[in-house]
C-alpha cells in the first residue's frame, strides 16, 4: 500500500474535528487512539492543536467550540474556487466559503446532495 501526499489532487489529505469541548476531544482520541497532540504554531500568532501519528500531523482540532462534535474530512484539489462551483452545479450547499488561510492554503465547506459535510483545500505549496 503506498502512501499518497496530502498534496496529491483527490486524496483526502486532512481530518478537522470540531465540537464543544475540544480539551476533552483531545484527551478522547490521544487515549483511544494513542494519538500525539502537538500545538502547530500559525502565521497569525495562534496555534492549532495537530493530531499526530508516528511524525505525520493527519488532521486537527478547531479552536472554535460548536455545538455538535463532528469530522470534516479535507479532500485536495488543484483549483477551491473552480472545485466549489462545480460541486454546487452538482448539488453540494456551501457551509462555509471560500476563504485563505495563510501559511496553509484556500479552502471551503460544504455539504453534498446528501447532506455529508466535507471541505476542499488547495495548500499554498501547490501554487506554481
């Protein structure tokens, strides 16, 4: 089995977890899984806690507190924009919308025709 690059266009690349108490969802998943929890300094001064697995940050977890605890997988493409009006002539509704993320790259979330939330993401390093 090979491993693809979280770069690689389709590959769901990123795990984002989201919900009320993100200090207990931390604790849940490093004691169920057996997952590192590192603080992943932002350009912007902040931080985001990365799950980690071996050396490989797979995914994270939101500083904004939701109502609901969910994951959103991240799927790369080559082009958010291009990417999001397709999917909604397709039938997918925006969540949340295109936005830049600096020091990461450009995503959004939305839903598909069936209601399951995912988000599309174009990291900076695959700008040409």
């Amino acid at each position: 089995m090979s491993i693809l690059e979280m770069t690689t266009v389709g590959n769901s690349g990123w795990i984002g977890h989201a919900g009320p108490d993100a200090a207990a969802a931390k604790a849940f998943y490093k004691d169920v899984l057996g997952w590192t929890i590192n603080d992943m300094p932002m350009q912007d001064g902040s931080s985001y806690s990365a799950a980690v697995v071996g050396e490989t940050a797979i995914g994270g977890f939101s500083p904004m507190p939701e109502d609901n605890g969910s994951w959103t997988i991240f799927f790369t493409v080559a082009d958010v924009d291009a990417s999001v009006a397709m999917a909604l002539d397709k039938g997918a509704k925006v969540v949340a919308p295109a936005m830049d993320m600096p020091g990461v790259g450009r995503m959004a979330t939305l839903s598909d025709p069936q209601g399951a939330r995912f988000a599309l993401i174009t990291y900076e390093s695959m700008a040409s």
